[in-house]
C-alpha cells in the first residue's frame, strides 16, 4: 500500500507524542529545548517550533516562558497517535481506491477499443455481405475438392449460389468459375434452408 508523506513537523510531533505515550517523559516533566529537538530532528527551529506547537494545540505539551516545554497528558498523546494512525489508514485506503479505480478504467479503455474493432470488423462483414449468408465449413472428406466450381454445377444440384470462399484466414470474394474448393475452406453461399442442408449433405 503507498505509503503517505506527512509534513516534517507534523512527523517529529508524532516521534515526540509516542515518546510521551511509552512513558519516556512523566506528566509534569520537561522535555527537550526547541533548539535541542531542532538538532536531534535536524530541522530548522521555525519546523522544530511548529511541532511543540502542534502538541501544546492537542493538549499533551505546555509551553511556559523560563521553564520550556513540559508534558501535561499521557492520554492525549495516545488519543492523538491513535487519530493519526486512524487517519492515515484512510488516506493510504482512499489512494488505494484510486490507483485500482485506475487500473480498472485503463482495462475499461482497453475493452471498449477491443469492442471498437469488433464492431468495425463486424461493419466491413456487412459491408461485404449485405445479405446473411449461410456458412459451411469443409472439413469432411469429399472428391469435390480440387474440382472448379462450374464443374460442381452447385447452383443446379443445390440452389445454391457461393459468394466468397475464406482459406487461411483470406477471403476471396465472388469466386469465379475457375476457383477451386479445398479441404479447410469455409465457403459462404446464398439460397433457401433447403439449399443449406442439400450443401452440407454434398460436402459430408
């Protein structure tokens, strides 16, 4: 889960409420000088004063002038790790939400080109076809192959009328009476239900 970056202050006022809510530092007890905990922290005083400023706003720290910072509430450093704990979980679960809600609207993007093509190849079949032919695939035994088309006399045995014929993915529109049928074609023909069923008995 992506972690969050809070800023500086807010993470040494963290550090020094956990300390307080471990008990490192008795109620009443007077912790580090700004310019002590600037330099453990390695900030500046303005980020250091900020921080002691932030726990003085929560109630677990006073500020008193000649007697610096001192603890005033074991509890309210607890309450206050615990809100940010809390808090931080639920921005680190909304910025999960958003990056699968991403994810999820690339995949859709991703679909709707998929049913784009699908579509457009789809529109280049009617195109083709203006008509809904019938479709036989030939994948039977049969003498028919290798013969051209005007020697089958389909149209006279059968009714039907072939339009295209597709081998090895390529379709070859109204074939003419030299083209040839083989094994593996599928061939595309118009006419009646009869006319389909007098074709697959042909080829079968």
């Amino acid at each position: 889960m992506q972690s969050i970056k809070n800023s500086r202050y807010q993470q040494i006022a963290v550090a020094l409420a956990k300390q307080i809510a471990d008990g490192k530092y008795s109620i009443g007890e007077k912790i580090k000088a700004r310019s002590t905990i600037a330099s453990n922290f390695n900030v500046s005083p303005e980020t250091a004063r900020k921080a002691i400023n932030l726990l003085v706003d929560l109630e677990i720290v006073a500020v008193q002038h000649g007697s610096g910072v001192t603890v005033t509430s074991k509890e309210a450093a607890q309450l206050f790790l615990k809100k940010f704990e809390s808090t931080n979980s639920l921005q680190e679960l909304r910025n999960e939400l958003r990056l699968q809600i991403q994810k999820q609207r690339q995949e859709l993007d991703g679909f709707e080109k998929l049913i784009d093509n699908i579509v457009a190849h789809t529109r280049d079949i009617n195109n083709s076809f203006p008509f809904e032919p019938f479709q036989l695939y030939l994948n039977q035994v049969s003498e028919l192959y290798g013969k051209q088309l005007k020697e089958l006399n389909l149209w006279q045995t059968t009714g039907a009328t072939i339009i295209a014929i597709e081998r090895n993915g390529e379709i070859m529109l109204s074939p003419g009476p030299y083209a040839v049928l083989e094994k593996g074609d599928t061939i595309y023909f118009v006419g009646s239900e009869l006319t389909y069923s007098r074709m697959k008995n042909l080829f079968s």
